[in-house]
C-alpha cells in the first residue's frame, strides 16, 4: 500500500526535509546546494 497523496496549497509555505540515507550529506559543496535551492525557485 502506497502513501497517501499529498495536498499542496498554492501560496503557502512548506516545510521540506532533504537528508541522505543514514542522515549523511546530500550536498557536495555550497554551490551544489544552491543549484538545489534554485530548483525550487528560491535563491537565499
């Protein structure tokens, strides 16, 4: 049995958790997480 699908609201915040198996680190560099901000449309 698969998860339920997610409700997504427009205009609202969310709160995501990116981690790698066993909590290690998914992002090579600074630069890499940026690439990953931006593909969700935000540039901090």
């Amino acid at each position: 049995m698969g998860n339920k699908e997610r409700v997504w609201y427009p205009n609202t915040t969310h709160h995501i958790t990116v981690r790698g198996n066993r909590r290690n680190d998914i992002f090579r560099d600074e630069e890499d997480f940026e690439i990953h901000l931006t593909q969700f449309g935000r540039k901090y």
